[in-house]
C-alpha cells in the first residue's frame, strides 16, 4: 500500500512539473553564411519565436546544422536578415566555427544545394523563462535553410551581359557582381578596379558561387580595400567579378589550355568595357585583372589579346601552358606589369609546365614588372598551421599574405612560405600596394590575335 501510495505521488509530482511545461515554436526565417579560406559556413541562424524574447541569452540554445552540434556564441533581437533591431521579432544566433574549416556548404551543378539542415532546440537541462512562462523544449527545424541565405555577397549589385561567342556563331550571357564603396560612388574622382576571373567550379548563373566559393568577397573587406587608393586620396577600389557560364577554357574546338581561343574572349571584353563606360568614376589607367586556375588561364589570354589594356596582373596558380605561348607572345607580355602567385606542390596545375617556364622566358625577354612568388605548399592562416590542398594557392592572396617575389635575377626557383620569396618588388611588401602604384598611362587599342 505504500508503495503504491508513493508511485502515486511521483506521478502527481512529474504530471504537475508537466503541466507547466511547454515547448516554444520557432519558424526558421533564413541562414547567414561566411566564406573562409577553403570553405564556406553557416555562422548565422535567424528565427522567429512565437512569442518575443527579450535579452536572449545565447547559454540556453543548441544549434545542429546539417547534423553537426554548434557553440552558440551569441543571441539578439534582429529582423528577419539577421541585421540587429532591438524591436525586432526575430532573434539571431551567432555560431563558432565548429572545426578548422567551418561547416561547410555543398555545391553541385554550379548551384546551391537546397537540402541543409537546421535545428534549434534548448540544451539539456536548460529551461527558457518569458514571462511568468517556462519552455523546457523549442520546436524548430527546417531541411531548407541555405534556399534564401544572407551573406557578404549581399553587398555587390549583380547583373548580366549578353555578347558575342568567340569562334563560334550565337550569343552567350556572363553573370556579374560588382561592388561600389558608398564613399567612393559619385565622388567626382578617378578610383581603381579590380577585377575577379573565377576558377573551374564557380561557372554557372548564380554569381554568389563566384563570390563565395574561393572567398572572393575578401576583396571589399577592409583590409584589402585600405590598399587601394583613389585619385583624391580616400581609400578603396571598385571590385567587378564575371561568371562565365561554364569554363573560361572552353573553345570551339573543346576543352583548351591556350592552343586556341576561348569561347567567352569577345565577350568578357565587352562586358569589361560596358562596366567601365557606365561607371565613369572609374579609372581607366588603374584597372586591375585576375583570376584563379581557370581564370587565371582566361587572365592570361586577355592579356595576350588586349596588350596594355590592364593596368596590372595577378593571375593565380593560372593553368595557360606555357608551350602554348608564342616567342612574339611573351615579349609582349615583357611589357605588361604581372604578379604570379602559385604554389610549388599544386597538382591540378603543374608550374614547372605552366607559370615557372613563362616567368623565366619573360625574365629572359627583358620583363622590368614580372613577378612570380611561389609558395612551398599551401598553409592554412585564417586557421594556422592546417595544410591545405596546393591548387588553392589563391588563400594566399585572399588573406593578404602576398608579400614577395622570386628573386628574377636568380635563374634557380625557390619556393618560400615566407610571402611567396626574397624579393620586394619595386620596393613593395604586398602585392596589393603593387597594384594600386600601376598606372597605365597610354592605353593602347589593338587587335586581336586570334
């Protein structure tokens, strides 16, 4: 009898605690997404209580994307982007890194792949107070959260130009982004232009892929802009990336490393000039081209092409083999300014058949503004000390570590971690403040090779 007495009281006890408990719902509103050195993570999550929190408190919530567990770092009152409004109905969790290299988004067809999970939930033990109400679970999840994702590719405007192929017949569209500093815009002066070529998996319609995938956005972050600066002496640059909808080494004969022309030559062009035409504060003297791999192929070709159009160069671990390049070739790219970047142990594109011979042919021709650094392997410095693949050379560049160059006047080439080599070219520690001292004074028009 006292048993049951007692089994009878334990129910009554935890069907009273029950009784107070609740489950709070969330709608899940959108992700926010940042790019890295080698990957791409969510690091934001935007949802919306069925009733207002106020103050947040980041301890009490556990977040799982795409099955993996997250630190919450951080809880506030926002909108429905994530942007902070202390009135706002929704609440923003801030998120660690949860390893190295993020958790990282997928891409397949050069498209974001809907199918991303996202729970919300409370963690063990914990219970969230509103009011006089106590929630000891949240029900919140959705298998679609990066279908409306916010990120830094927010900040470009994008557009398309339609031109046409080079030999073959028909038009094709390029995808853009452009970024445009609020205070250089209309500001009545003359302000430099970089400009991104992407690599072979960031083709495609949707210029986020290009903006994101290699971490192209670090282009407008403070600490590249403030290398740049304009005719009246602010800082900052324009940045223009283009999306071909393929490969910038196709050509109507197939697949190409330089043996022929691509099929996007023609109409890259005309997309650069358009830009410029329509953006007249921009400084036609100080526009700056480059690219990784496949775009760093296509940089190289346009430089080919358009001899002293650009006012510099930067391809990146760029795949143009050298064979392919003319004697007549290389002593016209003598006369462009040209910074190579590649790592020595890339082996999706092997310099000693690519960037290695050419710098050395253009050392040899006479070349006063060619510099290559070669880096020994690829270390990770927005995560320091973790080896990366040797093609992504281009987080080099991204995090600002490009510092030096090979000696030219040393015929032996000696891949360095230690910015890329020994030299300082023209004096120079960074090849971005490289860039911004090129002026192309003269530009001259010409015709094509091809």
């Amino acid at each position: 009898m006292k048993r049951i007495h007692f089994i009878l009281t334990v129910l009554a006890v935890t069907m009273a605690a029950s009784a107070g408990a609740q489950t709070l719902k969330m709608e899940p509103q959108r992700v926010g997404v940042t790019t890295y050195e080698a990957s791409t993570a969510v690091n934001l999550v935007v949802v919306k209580p069925e009733v207002k929190l106020e103050n947040p408190d980041p301890s009490v919530f556990t977040v799982t994307t795409n099955g993996t567990e997250r630190n919450v770092v951080s809880a506030y009152p926002s909108d429905s982007r994530g942007a902070f409004d202390p009135e706002g109905e929704c609440i923003a969790l801030g998120l660690a890194k949860a390893n190295a290299r993020g958790i990282g988004l997928t891409k397949a067809g050069s498209v974001w792949k809907e199918d991303y999970t996202v729970k919300v939930d409370l963690k063990k033990g914990k219970v969230l107070k509103v009011g006089k109400q106590k929630f000891t679970a949240i029900e919140c999840e959705t298998d679609k959260a990066v279908k409306d994702f916010v990120s830094e590719a927010d900040y470009f405007n994008k557009g398309t130009f339609t031109g046409k192929f080079t030999g073959k017949p028909g038009d094709v569209t390029l995808t853009y982004a452009s970024y445009e500093p609020w205070s250089l815009k209309g500001d009545g002066k003359a302000n430099p232009l970089i400009i991104w070529l992407h690599g072979g998996g960031e083709g495609g319609i949707d210029v986020s892929i290009t903006l994101l995938g290699n971490e192209v956005v670090s282009l407008i972050r403070p600490q590249i802009q403030s290398h740049f600066t304009t005719e009246g002496g602010a800082n900052g640059a324009y940045v223009l990336s283009v999306q071909c909808p393929t490969m910038w080494m196709g050509t109507s004969k197939g697949f190409g490393h330089g043996e022929y022309p691509s099929l996007y030559c023609d109409v890259l062009k005309s997309c650069i000039d358009n830009y410029v035409d329509n953006n007249p504060d921009v400084d036609r003297n100080r526009i700056y081209l480059g690219g990784c791999s496949n775009g760093g192929y296509m940089t190289m070709q346009m430089l080919i092409r358009h001899p002293r159009y650009f006012a510099a160069a930067y391809p990146t671990c760029e795949a143009y083999t050298d064979a392919n390049i003319s004697e007549n070739e290389i002593k016209a790219l003598a006369e462009e300014n040209i910074w190579i970047v590649q790592s020595y142990d890339d082996m999706t594109v092997d310099p000693k058949t690519h960037c290695i011979p050419t710098f050395q042919r253009l050392i040899k021709a006479g070349a006063k503004n060619v510099w290559m650094s070669m880096f020994e392997n690829v270390v990770g410095i927005d995560n320091p000390g973790q080896k990366l693949y040797g093609h992504f050379s281009w987080c080099y560049l991204f995090n600002d570590a490009v510092t030096h160059s090979q000696d030219p006047a040393d015929t032996e080439i000696k891949p360095s971690n230690n910015g890329g080599g020994s030299a300082s070219p023209q004096g120079f520690n960074n090849i971005y403040d490289w860039m911004n001292a090129q002026v192309l004074t003269a530009p001259e028009i010409t015709s094509p090779r091809w």
